[in-house]
C-alpha cells in the first residue's frame, strides 16, 4: 500500500505542477491522517493528504528535490 490517498498519477501531476515552484513542504498530523502542506513561491498553499508518514514524507522530499 503506498499510503497515498489520491492516486499516483494525481500525486505526479502535483509534482509536474508545483515541484519547480515549491518554497517549503512540511509534514504535518491531523489524527490518523498525516498531510504535506505546500507553500509555494507565490504564497498560495495547498494540502496532500497521506495515510503513514513515510508516503507523506516522501512526497514532500520529491517536492522540494523537484
């Protein structure tokens, strides 16, 4: 299970889409569900909810890489 809740095509996209544009990714826990929250270089933030820390942590890791 890769504990990602939407699926890896979606998670792809986001990255296409933000990676190059991320200023910050932080891991955050909301009860049983762990978010990446995004901000990027314009100051808009969105979320991308994850079911274990390790999916949420390496989205977050491909975004900043990215």
């Amino acid at each position: 299970m890769s504990g990602y809740d939407r699926s890896s095509s979606q998670e792809a996209a986001n990255i296409q889409t933000f990676g190059s544009d991320v200023k910050d990714a932080t891991v955050l826990s909301e009860g049983n569900v762990f978010v990446v929250q995004v901000e990027t270089a314009q100051g808009d933030f969105f979320s991308l909810p994850h079911t274990s820390y390790a999916a949420a942590s390496a989205t977050a890791e491909r975004l900043l890489c990215a």
